[in-house]
C-alpha cells in the first residue's frame, strides 16, 4: 500500500486542543482517521520549528490521502503538506521512463 507524510501546523486553536488533551489523543484520531479509510498510521511524531507534526500513513491510493488531507485542513485549525513517499526499490537505475526534457535556456 502506499506511504504518505503529512506534515502538519496547527493554529492557535489546534496548538490549545493539543494542549488540553495530549499528543497521544492526537495520535489515536490520525489512527482512527487512516483505519476508516482503509489505511493506518505507521509514525506520529512532534516536532519544533515551521512544522509541528510529522505523520506517515498507508493509505489506499492517491485520492485517499487528498481526501484525508483535506478534510484534516478544513477543520481550520491545522494546515496539512502531503508528499508521496516512494520506497528505494521503486527508484530503478537510469529511471523508468526516458523523458524528453529541454531545460530553460536550452
């Protein structure tokens, strides 16, 4: 199943809910969150600086990890980054596929 990272930053009002009720509460909502989309949540951590959490799921495809992401954002309290994550074996030597690129001023 695919891998995503959200990268999360709350708001105020998510920061204070965090707060109130403590990361692992957090946590468990993600958990529940990837579960009833048929995904699950591999790592939940906090972290200091731009972002405030990092979270990786499985999830079933890409749609799945859009809806999921953007339903996290719409809440309002907390801005979701996803990135697809690829595992090393998928990367092959040379790539698989042979793009026709011309870079900029080329």
């Amino acid at each position: 199943m695919p891998k995503y990272m959200f990268k999360a930053s709350y708001g105020s009002e998510g920061a204070a809910g965090v707060l109130s009720k403590g990361g692992a509460a957090r946590r468990d909502a993600i958990a529940k969150a990837a579960e009833s989309v048929g995904g699950k949540l591999e790592s939940f951590y906090f972290a200091f600086g731009g972002t405030d959490a990092f979270v990786i799921v499985e999830l079933p495809d890409n749609a799945t990890a859009a809806s999921l992401a953007l339903t996290v954002s719409s809440s309002g309290v907390v801005g979701v980054e996803t990135a697809v994550l690829l595992d090393p074996d998928e990367i092959k030597p040379g790539g698989s596929a042979s793009p026709d690129y011309r870079p900029p001023g080329s």
